[in-house]
C-alpha cells in the first residue's frame, strides 16, 4: 500500500471514496456564519445539504440567533422536517414561531407520527388546533398527544407491521413490503387476533427463512416483552436494555397493540435521563438545555443556590453556637473545613451509589438493610483510617502539651461524622423514592448541606466533650 493512502476512520469509512467528508466543528460554523451574513444561500444549501439531520441541528444550535433562523428558513422542506426533532425544545420553539399552519402542515407530515407529536408540544394551543385536523395521520398523532411526554405513549411511534394470525408468511412478507415506506426499520412482524389483540412476533429473519404457505401464528414467538402506554419511560429503557431489545410493542390494557418503541428512541432516553440526574445532583432543577433563555436557566438553578445559601448560614449559625470554645482553644477551627469536606465527601459517595442502584433497579426493598449494612462497614473501616491518619498528622504537626489529646479528639470526631454522613447520603435517597422523589435530589446540595451542619455540630460537641 502507497504511503499517500489515507487512512479513514470508522465515520469516513462508510462514504463513498470519493465523497467529502464535512465536519460540523468550530472552523465550519464560522465559514456558515460568514456565508449567512453574505447572503449566499445557494453556497450554503450546498454545503449543508448531505449533512446528517443531527450534524445539521448541532450546526443550527451553534451558531448565532439571527443566523441561526435564516438558515433554517433556508432549509428545503424535507431537510427541515427531518431537523426538527432533533433540536431541542427552546430552539425548536423559535423557529416554529415564524412558520405558517400550512407550512407546519408540510413539515409534520413528512415526520414519524412520535416525532410530529414531540414537535407539536413546542407549538401554541390555537396553532395546534388549527394543524392537527389537516394532517395525513391527525388521529395517531393527537391520540400520541394525548400521553405525557415521558411515557412509553408518548414515544412509541403508531407506524408497524401487523398481520392476523391466519395469515401466511407470503402474505405477511408482502404487507412488509406496503408498508416499507411508512415503517422505518420493521424490526419484526407483529400478530394479531381478530380483536387486535397481540399475540406473538416474528423477526424478519425468521420470516425471510419460513416457507411461503407457512401460517404466521405456527411460527411466531408468544413470550414477549410488552408495555402498557403510561409506563414511564426509564422502566421501558431498563426493560429493553435487561433483554437487549430493539423494539418493544405497546399496548392498551386489553392487549389490543397501539404502536412499537424503537432502540433509536431509548438511547435518546437513557441520554435525557443521564443528563436530567447529572443536572439535580449538581443542584440545577428542571431540564436546562444549550439553547434556554438566561432566566430559564436562571431559574433552574436559584432554589438549590438559595437553600446553599440557608445551609451556610445554618452551619455559621453552629459555629457562633460553639464561640466559646472557639476562644478557649482557638486551634478547633483549623480542623472546620477538614470536617465539612469529610463529610460532605463520604455522603456524596454513599448516595451516589445508592442513586445508581435505584435507577438501575439492581437495589430492591429486599435488600436495603444489607446494603446499609454494608455502607456501615465501609463507613467504619474508612473512617477509623481517616481518623488515625488525621491523628498521625495533628502529632507530627505539633500542638504544644495537648497535641496527643486533640490528635484523639479530632480523630474519634471524624470517625462519628464519617459514620453519620455515609448513612444519611444511603438513606435519604431510599426514603425520596419511597415517596416517589427522584433520588438524584439527595446529591449535591442536599447531601453537603446537611452533612456540613451535621458535621459541625458533631465535631464540636465530641471537642467540647474531650478536648475541653
């Protein structure tokens, strides 16, 4: 092989050798943007038109405001359509301000009925009113509508494959192919009785390799995993990853199949909650996103700083608390921020992972008192090493006279507070999911603020105990 031979990545590799590889990075926003400003919509149009939808979104995001409309203004109908569910919320809201019912009409219909129903949640009352009846498929998309956004009704897509039970596999091959262009990826074939009830699936390769005369009720799978519309959306997520599904049916409470959740759904699922817990355990509330308003954003985040705030104040209040032993022996506020960051430390660590066996739904009633148990035994081990270490330090410090005493004080006040720190941070989110909180609130500013004052209020007791 030539040394000029260039090597391609995974990405470049599935092109067409001589296909153009365009990269959405800063350098190419910037090269949008000055073409924007220009006015040169045809060089734009061309640039972006084999895009991805989702390089094209991430391009609309990045760049600013004003150019940012133009350009979607600029887009074709078809690219736009395919564009919009990939934004997010805010910024879809913007650009669908400017566009007409009849335009919106256009777009929605060139869309999988999930995503018309996501992008019509974006858009006024009175606008939805006026669009909804004119649309292809108006009644699968208000009936989506009609479910919460983060149900299994209000992902599932109403586009499948189905075929009564006594129909031959030639008949049901032949319905995969009507329906080819309105089901994107028929993973599977679904099996219906004559009241529409589900009653079994066939893969398509197992379709592809039965005989044509075969009846598809003599070869379809009856144990399968299935869902009812209001099941929340990280259960189905957790159902598809646990027996690796690619699409799991949906159906109402008599068995009758309503539509299908595809894999490409639940990644964007499993992201949004990622991001969505990540956001509560640093103390932001609600879903802010790239392209929010300031005070959107502002929101969010000013209850968890206002309560940081109360917490800090609460924990100076045990501080003046303790004023005159801070005046007897001046030295008990050097070992202050060491009690604070400990016990902050070792509650974000219990709760984090106890937050994670609750999402994962690997940590069960069964089994929390032995879970606690452990948690205690880690508290413990790491404490009583902490505690000789912090000793260890105070002596080679040097105190004068009290050194060995404050050494054994500071350490049997870290150990206690190590301890009280690691089961709040695994019990307090056991006890939000119990009353159906989401435990991810337990992290973050919660935990600190509790464990700072708790942590406080135990040191100086224990020095007031011992060391005075």
């Amino acid at each position: 092989m030539s040394d000029q031979t260039p090597q391609l990545t995974p990405i470049e590799a599935e092109r067409e050798p001589s296909a153009p590889v365009i990269v959405v990075d800063e350098e190419f926003v910037d090269n949008i943007e000055v073409l924007i400003e220009d006015e040169q919509q045809g060089m734009v149009l061309n640039l972006v038109a084999e895009l991805h939808p989702a390089d094209t979104a991430q391009l609309l995001q990045h760049l600013p405001a004003e150019a940012s409309e133009k350009l979607f203004q600029w887009l074709p109908s078809e690219q736009s359509s395919a564009v919009l569910p990939e934004l997010e919320s805010a910024q879809r809201s913007d650009f669908l301000e400017d566009v007409t019912a009849g335009e919106l009409v256009e777009l929605l219909d060139q869309m999988d009925t999930d995503d018309a129903a996501d992008v019509l949640a974006d858009v006024d009352e009175d606008v939805v009113d006026r669009v909804v009846p004119q649309l292809e498929d108006a009644e699968e998309v208000e009936a989506l509508m009609g479910y919460a956004d983060d149900t299994a009704g209000g992902l599932m897509e109403t586009d499948f494959v189905a075929v009564l039970h006594d129909a031959t596999v030639a008949q049901a091959t032949e319905e995969v192919r009507r329906m080819a262009e309105d089901v994107d990826d028929p993973y599977v074939v679904y099996v219906l009785d004559e009241a529409e009830r589900l009653i079994g699936l066939v893969p398509l390769k197992k379709l592809l390799l039965a005989r044509a005369n075969a009846i598809i009720s003599d070869i379809a799978d009856t144990e399968f995993a299935k869902v009812l519309p209001e099941v929340d959306q990280e259960e189905v997520a957790h159902l598809m990853d646990r027996y690796d599904l690619i699409a799991v049916p949906v159906v109402n409470h008599d068995g009758q199949l309503l539509g299908r959740i595809t894999i490409d759904d639940i990644v964007d699922v499993i992201r949004e909650e990622a991001e969505e817990d990540l956001q509560r355990i640093s103390g932001i509330t609600g879903d802010e996103e790239f392209s929010a308003s300031v005070f959107t954003i502002s929101r969010g985040r000013i209850l968890w700083l206002l309560l940081g705030l109360c917490g800090a104040y609460a924990s100076g209040l045990v501080i003046v608390g303790f004023e005159e032993a801070l005046q007897v022996a001046p030295v008990l506020a050097l070992f202050i921020p060491v009690v604070m960051a400990m016990a902050g430390n070792a509650g974000i660590q219990s709760s984090a992972i106890a937050v994670q066996g609750l999402a994962s739904g690997t940590l069960w009633g069964g089994n929390i008192m032995r879970r606690l148990g452990k948690e205690l035994s880690v508290a413990l081990i790491n404490g009583a090493i902490l505690a000789v270490a912090l000793g260890i330090i105070v002596v080679v410090s040097g105190f004068g006279d009290d050194t060995q005493r404050l050494a054994i004080t500071a350490g049997i006040a870290l150990l206690i507070v190590i301890v009280l720190a690691t089961i709040i941070g695994a019990t307090v989110p056991l006890a939000l999911s119990r009353f159906k909180i989401d435990p991810a609130l337990a992290m973050g500013p919660f935990i600190m603020v509790s464990n700072d004052i708790l942590g406080l209020t135990v040191f100086f007791v224990v020095a007031t105990l011992l060391y005075l």
